[in-house]
C-alpha cells in the first residue's frame, strides 16, 4: 500500500511532462500523492470495516464491503476534490446513483493494492478485488487488471519467485509479459485502460533490482506515470524493502503538504506491517495528528481571526447584522444562490453570500460557492477574495478536522 503511495507521488510530476529516462529526480517538493492514493486509502478503510465479516463470511458481507468501498471512495472524492480523477470516475464521484459504468479504466488496478495484503489466500484475493473494483470498474478488463495486480502481491508477498509469478499471471490473464521496458518505450504513449497499463507496470516491477529501480522503470516508459508507478510499486513493496530516505521523504512531503492523518494509514500500520517481512524492519508509517501538524498559529488562533474577518465582512454586507444568523435570511440566500450565474457580474454578491454561510458555519456551501466563482473566472479580485477564503477553509478544515467535518 505505501509502496503505491510512494510510486503515485514520484509519478505525479511526470504524468503530464513524461520523462523516457531512468535518471530523474525521484521526489522533488512539488511531487504529491494524487487519486490513486486516495482510492487505495478508500479500499483500505472499506476493508478495515469490513474485516470480521469477510474474515468470516458473515451474510450479506460482499454486499457491505461493495457499499463500504463506495462510501469511502466518495468521502475521499469530497476530501481531496482536485486529486487528478478522470472524467467520468469524477462524474460517477457525483452521481447520487452511483451506478458502475463499465470501465476498463486502469482506476480498478491502482487502488486494489490493500486487498494483495488483506487476503489469506489466492482464492479470496480474487473474489474480494473483483468487489472493490465493481463499483465503477465493472468491465472484464477492469475487473482482470484489479486481479492481477491484487494476486501479484498476494502470491509474491507469500514466497513466490518473480518466474512463478511471471507464469500465474500470464497463464491466468494472457497479458504479454515476454516484452523488454527499452522495447517497449519509444513508442508507448498516455492509456488509461488496464490492458495497456497494467502489463507495462508489472514488466516494470520484473525488470527492477530494487525498490527504488522499480519505480524508475515504471516513470521512464512515460505514459500514465503516476499510475504505472503507483501499481509497479505495490507489487514491488511485495518482496523489496523500502529504504529510509524514500519513507521519510515522503513523509515530509505529506506533511507539508498537509494532506492526510494517521487514520489514512491504519490500514498499512495495522496489517501490511504485520504481514511484511520481518527481515525489513519496517516501522509503521506514522503521521501526526492533524494539531501536531507545524502550523504558525494554533487551531483558536486560527480560527478566531477566520471568524472574525467574516463576522465584520458580514456586518457590513448584511444591514449591520441586524438579520444574521435568522433562518429566514438563510433561506432567502439559498434561494438567491440558485439564480445567481456564476461570471455574468454577480460574483461580488456570491462572495458575500458565501462568506455569510462561512460566517454561519456552513462550511460545504461556502466552498461550493468560492468554487463556483473561481472557475467562472470571475474578475481579478474577485477571484482573489474567494481563492483566500477557500484556502483559508481549508486550513480550518485541516486543522480541526477530527473536530467538525463537513463531508461525511
Ligand atoms: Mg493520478
């Protein structure tokens, strides 16, 4: 799982800028997790739930662990919105139906890692990553990419050698795994589907010494580098360890970054660990919590100056406060933001309305509408004013989050 973490991050700065080369920088402070790791967070979380009633085949668990895998795959779609999902998963992310849509999108290979370390055999590796991939990924191909990267990790986690596992997944999912990586990459360019990735990522995985040359392999065919790095990786934690460096680098990029908690690792903490060779002495991967985090101003402090720009921005915007906080006003503004259009000269109003929900505490329609100003590319400061006040919910967001959460 942090193997796939690891691989998503180095990959994400060349996912758009490809690199046919194995001399790169490996992580930079610009490199970042993205979906792919979001949704192996989700799958881990949807598992973790889940655990005793797949552990013991308890009625209606396949049917718990499928609704499980979406609910966290929706919360983690809400928490980290701009984390690079194609197109139609981030429809599907929307859509109250949340009906699978036959993709053989390499979406259902990237965050089905957690279940190679969940399962205690092949048999049940397979079944639960056809589960984690339905929800969306529901085509053949999908559902055959999640396999074969989940059974990978299960076979080689328990002992296989790279030849057995070259044959199980050749014989069981007819990918062309004879190809060499230097014959492969002049001409390999940017697919999404899995029959087009995921055989690249585990070629990149076979021709790798180390960890760290795996990922290497997998960024310098080019293409969907994140992902392929992402997959290449997850097989690769299998059986390599994972050197110091890389572990605390990435760890410091997350912190700066101020991503995830130490709940979006428990599933590496509490069963990967447990499961890796105990010749790696690997420890767990521990974030802060999210008040450890380095923040020049504590969560009061930070909040009280939140609150109080809004409260005198409000004042002013909303005849001296003498109707604030009435439930009257409130639905007159939810009525008033329905007509409102975004970029046609109502944009100074909508940041008004939106620091108001601010100011009330209704932190997800506040953001939705400084969204909605942003990409209506609004006037310049304009723009600005709802770009500062996003941020700074997220910050409140971040740092409180464990205390108030405005999307689950
Ligand atoms: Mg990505």
């Amino acid at each position: 799982m942090i193997g796939a973490i690891i691989g998503d991050m180095v990959g994400s700065i060349y996912e758009f800028n490809n690199i046919k080369d194995k001399r790169f920088f490996l992580l930079t402070k610009c490199s970042t997790i993205t979906d792919d790791s979001f949704m192996t967070m989700a799958i881990s979380r949807a598992l973790l739930d889940c655990d005793e009633d797949i552990k013991e085949k308890r009625d209606g668990y396949e049917q718990k662990l499928y609704d499980k895998c979406i609910e966290y795959m929706v919360y983690y779609g809400r928490r980290f919105p701009d984390a690079g999902y194609g197109s139609r998963f981030a429809k599907w992310l929307k859509d109250e139906s949340r009906k699978p849509y036959g993709s053989y999108g390499n979406g259902s290979a990237m965050r089905v890692s957690p279940v190679g370390w969940f399962c205690d055999s092949l048999e049940d590796t397979l079944r639960i990553a056809v589960i984690t991939a339905s929800p969306s990924h529901n085509h053949e191909e999908g559902i055959k990419g999640a396999q074969a990267i989940a059974a990978g990790i299960y076979l080689l986690r328990t002992g296989s050698s790279k030849d057995e596992f070259k044959k199980y997944i050749t014989d069981t999912f007819g990918y062309n795994l004879d190809r060499k990586l230097d014959d492969i990459r002049p001409d390999y360019s940017f697919h999404v589907s899995c029959e087009k990735s995921v055989p690249e990522a585990i070629i990149a995985f076979l021709e790798g010494e180390s960890f760290e040359d795996v990922i290497r392999n997998a960024v310098s065919l080019g293409g969907d580098s994140d992902t392929i790095a992402c997959m290449a990786g997850a097989l690769a934690e299998a059986i390599y360890e994972i050197p110091e460096e890389i572990r605390a680098s990435v760890k410091e990029n997350l912190i700066e970054q101020r991503e995830v908690t130490r709940k979006d690792f428990d599933f590496y903490n509490l069963v990967v660990i447990g499961k890796k060779s105990k010749a790696f002495g690997e420890q767990s991967f521990n974030m802060p919590n999210p008040w450890e985090y380095p923040l020049d101003h504590s969560i009061e402090e930070f909040y009280k100056g939140f609150h109080d720009r809004l409260r005198d921005q409000v004042e002013i915007n909303f005849e001296n406060g003498k109707r604030v906080g009435t439930i009257e006003l409130m639905k007159e503004l939810y009525e008033e933001i329905k007509v409102l259009e975004p970029g046609k000269g109502c944009d100074k109003r909508l940041l008004e309305i939106a620091e108001y929900f601010g100011y009330i505490k209704r932190y997800s329609t506040c953001m939705k509408i400084c969204d909605s100003i942003i990409e209506s590319g609004a006037d310049a400061e304009t723009g600005k004013k709802a770009n500062q006040l996003k941020e700074d919910l997220r910050t409140f967001y971040f740092i409180s989050r464990g205390i108030i959460s405005w999307d689950r």
